[in-house]
C-alpha cells in the first residue's frame, strides 16, 4: 500500500511535469509578438482575446472543480478527512470568477462587451468541447487528469504571455495579468491533492488519454486564434 502511494506521488509529478512542458511549449509557440503583431499591436490583440479568455477563466474554470466538489462529497469523506479538498477547489471557483471579471472588465475597457450569459463567437463550438473535455468525467481525478495538472497551466502561460506584450504600453493591465498567472499555481496543487488521494497506479493509463485529449483541443483553439 505505501510503494502504491508513493508510486501515485511519482505518477503525478511526472505526469505534471510533462504537461507543463508541452504547455509551455503550446503557448510559446502560438503567442508569440509576432501573432499578437499580425493582429495590429497590444490593443488589438486585448479586443480580440479578453473576452473570449474571460468565457473560458468563467466555464472551463468553474465547472471542473464544481463537479470535483460533488464528486468528492458522493466518493470521499468532505466533512473530514477531504475537507482541505473541499476548501481548495472552493477557493479555486473564487478565483477563476475573479480572473474572468477581471478579464470581462478590461474587455468592457478596450471596447468589446463581454456579457457572459449572452456571449458567443465564431470558435464557440470549440470552446464547448474544451469545456466538455474539462468537465464530463465521472472521477475527481479524472476531471485533474484532464484540467488542474495538465492543460490548467495553459492559462497561467497565457495571462503571462499577453502581460508581457502589452507591458510597455499598458503597466497596469500588465500587472494585473501577471497576478492572474500567480493564482494559477494554486489550482494546480489542488488537482495534484485530489490525484494522490483517489487515484490508483492503474488509473494512470486513462488518466493520460483524457490529458492527451483536452491537450489537443486546447491545441485546436491556439491554432484557430
Ligand atoms: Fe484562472
Ligand atoms: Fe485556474
């Protein structure tokens, strides 16, 4: 049982670790200056992505650790010992709300409206089935395989990537950017919490189709930006 749970904890780091590269990697690769120049500098490029990124801190950030909370109170034991669970994907809806007004209230600023009960765009089927792909598991650590320790750092690198375009001419946007990605590191020790209390060695092979899955639709919407 104790090898079992410290081959979970080396699964887990490893598993992380590989995502965080290839995420890493993704975003270098899509958002870089030059795409967000071709879009006609940092204005242009916050009107076209803060909203969209406000609908997706909102959906793909809240609907995940909402299902993990009900998952955790049906399988775990949320009144004991999964209360520091419980606690850490409510402070994780507390902040992708946060992130998402924060993202819909700069959006509103460089002139696009960014009502999210009502907002669409041409790549919303996409978005639909990287929030499906997020969401629709039965297993708290599913739904981490899939989000908090794989593709979640592809928002922490995004909110970085677009701070750092737009530093020189807009600081405090910036700032507020790179505040967004230090919440980020949060959401991830909370998946890797969830993995090791629930998940077993031979959950990892289903674990890494549904990281691989969600990988390539978030690869699907950098491309499509
Ligand atoms: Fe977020
Ligand atoms: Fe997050």
């Amino acid at each position: 049982m104790s090898s079992d749970l410290s081959t979970v904890a080396t699964l887990v780091n490893d598993f992380t670790e590989e995502y965080r590269i290839k995420m890493e990697t993704a975003v270098e690769k899509y958002f870089t200056d030059e795409y967000f120049d071709s879009l006609g500098g940092p204005l242009a490029m916050m009107q076209k992505q803060f909203a969209s990124q406000a609908w997706r801190e909102f959906y793909i950030g809240c609907l995940p650790p909402a299902r993990q909370m009900t998952q955790i109170y049906e399988i775990g034991d949320p009144y004991f010992r999964d209360r520091d669970l419980i606690v850490g994907l409510g402070e994780q809806i507390r902040d992708e709300v946060k992130h998402a007004k924060i993202y819909a209230s700069l959006s509103e600023q460089v002139g696009v409206p960014c009502d999210l009960a009502i907002w669409t765009d041409d790549n919303y089927d996409k978005l639909v089935t990287k929030c499906r792909l997020a969401t629709e598991w039965e297993k708290p650590h599913h739904i981490a395989a899939g989000f908090q320790i794989s593709t979640e750092i592809v928002a922490a690198e995004t909110s970085r990537r677009m701070g750092e375009y737009v530093e020189g001419e807009y600081p405090e946007i910036a700032k507020t950017l790179f505040d967004v990605t230090a919440d980020e590191g949060d959401h991830i020790h909370c998946g890797r919490l969830i993995v090791k209390r629930f998940a077993e060695v031979e959950d990892f092979d289903f674990m890494h189709e549904i990281a691989e899955r969600k990988y390539k639709a978030a690869l699907a919407i950098l491309e499509s930006l």
